[in-house]
C-alpha cells in the first residue's frame, strides 16, 4: 500500500511547515493593522419601546 509510505509525504509536509514557520509567517506578522484596537469603553445604544398601531 504505496499511501502508507510516509518517505516522500513526510518530507514535503515538513519542507512546506518549515516555509511557512520561518518565511511567510514572519513577513505576514511584520505588517501594521490599519485598524488597531481602540481603548473606549463600548455604549450601549439608547433604544425605544416600539409602540404598535394595533394593540
């Protein structure tokens, strides 16, 4: 059964965990958020009672 054979599919995953770890990751991580997170308290919206026209 050739799919049990980890020797080619082990190193493939490693090489492309590896890539992914040490070059993409951390070029990925390097950018600025252009929305960061604030300090503000959140408010809670003023709402109404919804009168209904039939009751």
């Amino acid at each position: 059964m050739p799919q049990l054979n980890p020797n080619p599919w082990f190193f493939i995953m490693l090489t492309s965990w590896l890539t992914l770890s040490l070059i993409i990751q951390p070029k990925l991580l390097s950018f600025i958020t252009m929305n960061p997170p604030s300090n503000k308290t959140p408010t809670a919206p003023k709402t109404t009672p919804w009168t209904w026209p039939w009751t």
